[in-house]
C-alpha cells in the first residue's frame, strides 16, 4: 500500500514532467501546423528543419563552439589545477576562493560583464585604429562568445581536477624527480595519467554547459547565434512546428547521451 | 621551471575575462555617461517602480523555491527509500529533464498554456469557454517550478543517498516512532541538501528573463528583465550596471544568509 501511494506520486510527478515534452514530441509529427487538430502523421517538420540554414548554421556554432571551449578550457583548467595545488597554501586558497566567483555570479550578470567589457575593448581598439589610420570595426559574434564560454568552464575543470589531486600521493611526483625525470615529463607521466578521471569529468561538464547556454551567450555576440539562441527568438515570435522537431531531436540526443553515461558507470562499477 | 607558473595563464584569463568584467560593472554602476563619479545610478534605483519590480521577482521566486521544496522533497524521499532505491530507471526519468534546454522546456510550456494552445483547445472541445493561462505571474511561476524542480530533487536525494542506514536503525531501535525518526533524525540529516537545493532554485529564479518574458508574454517585468534590457534596448550601461551590481550583492547576501543558517542547523542537528 504504502508502496503503491509513494509509486503513485512519483507518476504525478513524471507525468507533470513529461506532459509537455510528449505533447511536442506527437505535434513535431503532426501534418496541421494548428495545434488545434491532428492532420495526419508527417515529417514536414523534420524536412523544414534540415532545409534551414539558420538552424543549421547555429548548430554547427553550437557544436564549434563547445568543442573549442572545452578544449581550451580543460587545457587551462587543468594546468591550474597542477600549479594551484604546488602553491603555498594562502596564494592557493585566494585563487580558489576568486575561481569560486563565476560560479556564485549570476548567469545574467556575467553575461553582461563581459559584454561591456568586450565593447569598452572594442571602443579602445576603433580609436587606436583610427589613429593609425586603418580603422578596425569589431563586433561581438562568434570570438567573444567563444572566449566567454572559455571563461565560464574553465573553472568547472578546475574544481573536477583538484579533488583528483588532493587524492594523490604526493611523493610520486617528488620521486620520480629524484630519479631524474625532468618536472614536465614528471607531470605528464606520473601526475596526468593520475588525474585523468577528473580531467575528463571537467572536460564533459564543460561540453553540456556550453552546448546549454543561453544567457551567456545572448548578450556576448550578437551577429552569430547559438540554438539556444535561436530558440529564444522563435519562441518570440510565437510557436513553430519546426521547433517542436529541434526540440524532439535534442531531447532523443540527451536520452542517448545520459544512456550512454550510465552504462559506462555501470561497467565501471562492476570492473 | 616552477610547478607553480602552470596556473600563470588560468590567472591572466580569470583577471581579463571574470575580474576586469566585474570591475568594469562596478565602475559604471557609480559613474555617469562622462565617465563621472556618481551616486544616482543607486539612487535612481529606489524609485516604486524598480521596487515593485524587485519585490515581485522576490516573491515570485521565493513562492517557486516554497513549492519546488513541498514538491522536490517528498520525491527525493520516496526515491531514496528502500521501496525505490533499485530503480535506476526512474531515478534517471525523473533528472533527464534538467538536461533539456530550459528553452525548449519553457517552450513546451508555452504550447501547452497559450491562448490556442492544448490545454484551451481541449476546454473548448469539451464546451468550456477559452481561459487566460499565459501572460501572468501564475504561468511565470508554473514554468519555474516546472524548469527548476529537478534542481531541488537531486541535492536532497544526494543527501538522503549519502546518509548512513545505521543512524536510522539506532533511532528505531531506542524505540523512536517513524514520525519521530523522520523528524529527528532523518530531516536534520537532509539539511545541506535542502539548503543547496534552495540555492540551485533560488538563484536562477531570481535572475532569469526568459521564462517571464515567453510566459508573462511581457506583460509585466522581472529584475532579469529590466537588467536586459537597459543593456539591449535603452543602452543605459551605468543605470543597468548598477542593477547588476544590486542584484550580485542580493545574490551574496542570500547565499551566505542561507549557509549561516545551514551552520547552525548542524550544530544544533547533533543533539
């Protein structure tokens, strides 16, 4: 019974969830571009999104842009990581303490930082062009939207690594450099291979923020946009079925992706 | 080479791309449109319309954190329990949401309250008149509540998760009733991770602009709202630094009201 009650208010609480999202899965299918009635099943919608390139262009920027942060970031995430944790510890717990800011920062808020900060740049470098004589208009796109992405996953590297390197012995590194391995060999070859679960723990939790991001993004650039972006701006304009199949496509990637993960964890479980 | 430079270029990218943003904000926030020193960006802040707007997207947030804690808790509680605990699946479909794009799932809202949407077609169908779902705080707080649930549940469900069987059994073999288990010891356990599920619901609720603008169809404003669009629309840097700047500080306060209290939970929790 009490099973039963509980089971019963988990399925409300699904079915809350779930609602919305079945309900745009069956209109991406529907032939009527009314949600009013169902006109047969159709694939119109996925035909009409392929054949756009405004989605299709903020899809590749999306994944452009993912990739390249995520790269980035795990690069300088992780370097961090290495140096803060050899630091006296006051310099390291000030550093720690200030990469804990974007974090606490409001997505708002850092969005339009760094805005201004982009345009107060931009505004710096027109008049030193000017004064050369070759005038240089830059604009907020696909760059700044990048290097934003770099700044807000970065610390998400930072804070998977040094956990891992907390864990480690710290007379490995020293040992191998009594043995005459040279410190950058050392790091590659005794504290990388021991880091490496937090590394790429860093390097995924950067993708999905990226690949999610809205608010960031919206106010970094203005010529390029991101899906989010252009999901924005059609749900703006009122609903499109289009979206509904973008929607449908996503929502399947995130089932598959999450399915993925879990069997890995699962079979790291087990080994 | 020191170990220690390897943070060198994590610290020149944190100082250009989190710190001088911030500064920057801080700097228009108390300076006029010359570049001059000034207090009336704060001030103009404290007019009834700013304050109005503040105070409804406190209490909007404050009622989505209220209701994602009545509803969240209880769902932590059953999926952790003994009756659920083996049943990944759910666990999974009930998360997978929060890896949707909060767009699309505000969009899938939307379709289901506007004025044509499913819920209104299926009243008209069943002979009721049309009803006003979208374009008020209700349809604002709904679709909070329904982005931000799966953020209350997950904290809590990892605090029950973590929180040792043994405990428990004492409690009921000292003869504690389960009311009393629950509420003695049980409860005081889950406590941190109540207080960082109020956070990770709390924080975007408070800041976001999108959903109030897709649901409240811009009828009314939204802190997030005024703060974009001083930025987008009015380009009014200093007034909108200053909201920023309000709203930061807002963020912080609440942060550290919210640990403090969490402190004391603790201490007290033990006994």
């Amino acid at each position: 019974m009490r099973k039963f009650l509980r089971g019963g208010y988990l399925g409300l609480l699904l079915t809350f969830l779930y609602a919305p999202i079945v309900v745009m899965i069956v209109l991406s299918f529907n032939a009527s571009k009314s949600r009013a009635k169902w006109g047969g099943f159709s694939l119109q919608w996925y035909q009409k999104l392929f054949t756009d390139t405004a989605i299709l262009d903020a899809l590749w920027l999306t994944l452009r842009v993912a990739l390249i942060a995520t790269v980035v970031a795990t690069i300088l995430g992780t370097l961090a990581a290495i140096g803060i944790h050899a630091m006296k510890k006051k310099r390291a717990n000030v550093l720690m303490s200030v990469s804990y800011l974007p974090m606490t920062t409001p997505d708002i808020v850092t969005g339009v930082s760094l805005m201004l900060m982009f345009v107060f740049v931009f505004g710096l470098v027109y008049r030193v062009s000017v004064a050369i004589g070759h005038p240089v208009q830059l604009s907020l796109g696909f760059g700044t939207m990048l290097m934003a992405h770099i700044a807000f996953d970065t610390p998400y590297v930072l804070f998977s690594v040094m956990p891992k390197l907390k864990q480690m012995n710290v007379n490995l590194y020293e040992a191998a450099l009594d043995l005459g391995c040279p410190p950058l060999k050392a790091v590659r070859k005794v504290i990388l291979p021991e880091i490496m679960p937090g590394v790429v723990t860093g390097a995924l939790l950067s993708f999905t923020m990226s690949l999610d991001d809205f608010v960031i993004s919206y106010f970094t650039s203005t010529t390029d946009n991101n899906l989010s972006m252009i999901i924005y701006s059609a749900a703006r304009r009122g609903i499109d079925p289009s979206i509904y199949a973008l929607s449908t496509l996503m929502f399947l990637a995130v089932l598959v992706l999450l399915i993925i993960i879990n069997k890995r964890s699962a079979l790291e479980n087990v080994s | 080479m020191k170990r220690s430079w390897f943070a060198m270029p994590y610290i020149a990218w944190m100082a250009m791309f989190t710190i001088a943003p911030l500064l920057l904000v801080v700097f228009f926030a108390f300076t006029n449109a010359d570049g001059q020193f000034t207090l009336i960006n704060l001030r103009n802040f404290f007019d009834p319309t700013y304050l109005s707007i503040l105070w409804r997207s406190l209490y909007l947030a404050f009622f989505c954190t209220i209701i994602c804690l009545l509803i969240g808790y209880p769902a932590a509680f059953f999926l952790a329990s003994k009756d659920f605990a083996k049943n990944q699946a759910l666990f999974v479909l009930i998360l997978l949401p929060m890896w949707m794009n909060f767009l699309l799932r505000t969009y899938a809202m939307m379709s289901l309250l506007e004025d044509r949407g499913i819920i209104n077609n299926m009243l008209v169908s069943l002979g009721f008149e049309r009803l006003e779902l979208i374009g008020n705080e209700g349809a604002v707080l709904l679709g909070m509540v329904y982005n931000f649930v799966p953020f209350m549940i997950l904290p809590i469900y990892t605090a029950l998760k973590k929180m040792d069987t043994r405990v428990i059994e004492a409690a009921e073999d000292l003869g504690a009733n389960p009311f009393n288990v629950f509420r003695r010891v049980v409860f005081p356990l889950s406590i941190p991770g109540i207080v960082s599920g109020i956070t990770m619901v709390f924080m975007p609720a408070v800041t976001t602009f999108a959903i109030s603008r897709l649901l409240g169809s811009g009828n009314f404003w939204l802190f997030g709202d005024i703060i974009e669009r001083k930025f987008l629309e009015s380009n009014d840097w200093n007034f909108g630094s200053a909201l920023s700047l309000i709203m930061m500080l807002l963020i912080i306060a609440s942060i550290g009201l919210l640990n403090k209290a969490d402190a004391k939970q603790e201490g007290g929790g033990a006994w």
